[in-house]
C-alpha cells in the first residue's frame, strides 16, 4: 500500500466516523420536542454533518494533490467511495 492509499485508507475511517451524525438524528428524532423544535434540530444536524465532511474532504484531497502522487487501485476505490459521500451529502435540501 503506497503512502497515497494509507492517506486515502485514513480519510475513509474519518468519513464513517462523522457517521455518528446518524446516530444524533436518531436522538433528535426520539425526543420530546415539537414538530417545528425537531425540523430544525434535524436540519442543523445534517448541515453539519455535511459541512464537516466537505471540509475534511476537501483537505485531504487538496493534500494529496500538491504532492502530485500516484494513485493505487485500492486508493482509486476510495476515492470513488469519497466521491459517492460527496454526492449524497451534497443533496440535502432547506
């Protein structure tokens, strides 16, 4: 695995880490709060959610690219794997 690859291999554990999001929406979900009080929590939860994963994305891969490095098959399956976080996470809507 080439120093690419370990990068990308980390950038991937850090992006199912910011999955705990989820498990936030779920408690904001099974609370008491009213029906507006929730909408909101939820919506500044996947706002979050969201802007941390760009940030750490968009980090990452700028890192990668003024090394000017060669990508491996695994890396290359990452970064499409990144790719399709991106594009979910880019749909949330107001």
């Amino acid at each position: 695995m080439n120093k690419t690859t370990k990068i990308l291999k980390a950038l991937q554990n850090r992006l199912d880490k910011e999955a705990e999001h989820f498990d936030n929406l779920i408690d904001i979900l099974n609370s008491n709060k009213s029906k507006e009080e929730t909408i909101e929590d939820v919506k500044r939860e996947l706002l979050l959610g969201q802007l941390k994963r760009n940030i750490v994305v968009t980090h990452e891969i700028a890192s990668l690219l003024k090394e000017d490095t060669l990508v491996d098959a695994e890396g290359l399956r990452i970064l499409a794997y990144t790719e399709d976080v991106l594009k979910v996470t880019s749909k949330v809507e107001n």
